[in-house]
C-alpha cells in the first residue's frame, strides 16, 4: 500500500500565508525522503479559514523543482471553474517539468461560492465536469482536435504540450455520494474517497457499487490501484500526546465545517442537501467521533491495526495522509508525525 500526503492549507487570522506555503513544500521535501509516494494539494476559492490553496498546481511545481520521485497529484482540479484547455496545457506542463509524475485527481466541486464567485450556474456542475474532461483527453492524446459541446467549443485546434505519461495522466474522480460512485464504475476510472464527507461505514456501503459498476461497463475488475482512500491521520507516541497536538486543530476544522454548513443553508443547489447532511453531522462531532469514523489518530500500533483493517474493508491500494486539518499543529511536531509514521507503520504496508 502507497501513502500519500494532503494538504488543505487553512489559515486564520493569526497564520501567515508566507509560512503556512513554506511549510507545506518543506514538509513535502521531507516526505519523499521518508518514502512517502505522492502529495495531493486541494484547490479551493473564497474561503480563507477553510483552504488558503486556490492555485495547487503553482504548489505542486514549486514541489516538483525540489523532488526526484514523488509523485504529484491534485485532491482536486474542480473542472467546472475553468476552461479545460487552460487545464490539459497547464497539468501537461507540470507532467512535463515533472518527467511524468502527476496525479490527476477531479470533481466537481459542491462549495457554492466557487461557483457565485466565477459566476457559474451550480446547477451544470456535473454536465461541465464530464464535457471538460472529454476535451482535456482529447487535447492530450490527439494532435489536433475539434470539438463542440454544450458549454465549450474547439475549432482544429492542437494543444501543446503533451504529457509525458501516456497516454495521459491517471485520472482519479473524487467520489462523494453513491451516484458518482457509480459514475466512475462506468467511465472506468479510479476514485478517490475522502473520509471527512464520507466516513468509513459509509465508504464500505458504497464501493461496491463503483466495483459492480465498473464490471459491468466492461472495465474488468477493481485494482487495488484504483480506489485511493484520504483521511485526517496523525501518530504520536501514545493517546495523550496525540489528542494534546491534535484536538486544538480538530476543534478548528470542526469550527470551519459550521461555517460552510451555514453558507450552504443560504443557497439552493443540487447536492447541497446530501451535503448538508454530511456537514451537519461532522459539526456535532466530538474529538472522539472524528477518531472513530473519520480519522486514525494513535500509536503506531494503533494506526497499523486500523489500516489493516480498512485495507481488508476497502481494498485500496493507496492512504492520503492528511496530518494536520484544522491547521493549528506546529509544523515541527506535523514533522515529528511523518517522521514516526513512517518509520513505524509504512513499513508494515509494503507492496
């Protein structure tokens, strides 16, 4: 089993921008060198306590000049916000100066000031995300292309560069409710999980259904590279320590959730009922429920038992590792974490 790490980058008032950038690349730097296997940044808009990362590509190539293999991935490009020439030119230049080291992680989005803030229908998130990615396929593995859809249109155009990686970057759909588990089961492409919109009872009920979805559209049987699982991690040397790093930054996150619930109250979009459900839930959460269905926070050997068994359960083939969520853990004892993670339990997951 691979690890990875993610990164969301909150922010209050009191952190700097500066140092909350620099380190999240030192702490990537060092990852690579503990044997961690890729990095995944968010992208997220307009909400500063929450994510202060609208630009991870921009991260990932400050990331790439300072590392040799590790991998690149982004958790995730939200495809409806942009045009998908901009994003095939943009993920094949990264691919390019990377040598073919991305991670090419998509959604749609379900926060509706991304979408007041562009000024785009929420409505057509789904129908533009799937469009987007027909064209951004075709940009990479055609040498000139035309297309014309609902929301973008391609006149012969050829779209340069092209990925290293071919014939492009794996793609990975952020899987957040039962119909997109299905969806990806059907377009054949690997999923990612998130455990804080989905916890892990709910991640077990649903991957059957991208498992029989994918056989039954013919794209033969789930891999253990095709389900990647993230989730809020952190390991210490025993549950005190841990709880004493971890709560504060819990807490924050816990404070963050209320607020987008209260955002997503004044606006009507489809999903954002399913939503608000999962938020209103998370909001109510205490330390310890957030240990128990969304999150590992324990000794190594406690961590080694729970992923075992979320291994058995889920069959994935990769962990992202989000070691600091509400963003309040010093960066020096977020390093002291990795640092026992993966000396203690990496090892014991080894393909």
């Amino acid at each position: 089993m691979k690890f990875g790490l993610h990164y969301q980058l909150p922010c209050d008032p009191t952190q700097s921008a500066v140092q909350r950038y620099r380190d999240t690349i030192e702490q990537a730097v060092y990852a690579e060198s503990l044997g961690f296997e890729s990095v995944w940044p968010v992208e997220q808009h307009f909400n500063p306590e929450l994510s202060i990362s609208p630009a991870p590509l921009l991260t990932l190539a400050a990331i790439a000049e300072r590392t040799t293999k590790l991998r690149l991935g982004i958790a995730i490009v939200l495809l409806p916000l942009s045009h998908p020439l901009r994003v095939a030119e943009e993920i094949a230049t990264l691919d390019v100066i990377s040598n073919g080291r991305v991670e090419f992680g998509i959604g749609r989005g379900s926060i509706p000031t991304h979408f007041t803030g562009f000024g785009l229908a929420q409505s057509e998130s789904r129908e533009r995300m799937l469009e987007s990615l027909r064209i951004i396929q075709q940009a990479w593995t055609k040498e000139r292309f035309s297309f014309q859809g609902q929301f973008w249109s391609v006149d012969n155009l050829s779209v340069v560069p092209k990925p290293v990686q071919k014939p492009h970057p794996r793609v990975h759909i952020a899987t957040n409710s039962s119909d997109t588990f299905e969806l990806a089961g059907r377009l054949g492409y690997r999923i990612c999980v998130a455990s804080q919109v989905n916890p892990f009872f709910r991640i077990k009920e649903y991957l059957p259904l991208y498992r029989q979805a994918r056989e039954a559209a013919g794209h033969g049987p789930c891999g253990t590279d095709d389900v990647t699982v993230l989730m809020p991690l952190y390991v210490g040397d025993s549950p005190t320590q841990v709880r004493q790093e971890l709560e504060p930054s819990i807490k924050r996150f816990l404070s963050t959730v209320a607020t987008l619930y209260e955002t997503l109250n004044a606006v009507e979009a489809p999903g954002n009922n399913r939503l608000k459900d999962v938020l209103e839930r998370a909001r109510r959460m205490t330390y310890e429920q957030v240990s128990q269905n969304m999150g590992v926070f324990a000794t190594p050997d406690g961590c080694i038992e729970r992923l075992t068994q979320f291994q058995q359960d889920f069959g994935m083939g990769r962990v992202i590792c989000w070691f600091n969520p509400g963003g309040l853990v010093p960066h020096k004892e977020v390093m002291r974490s990795m640092e026992l993670f993966a000396e203690k339990v990496m090892p014991r997951f080894k393909d």
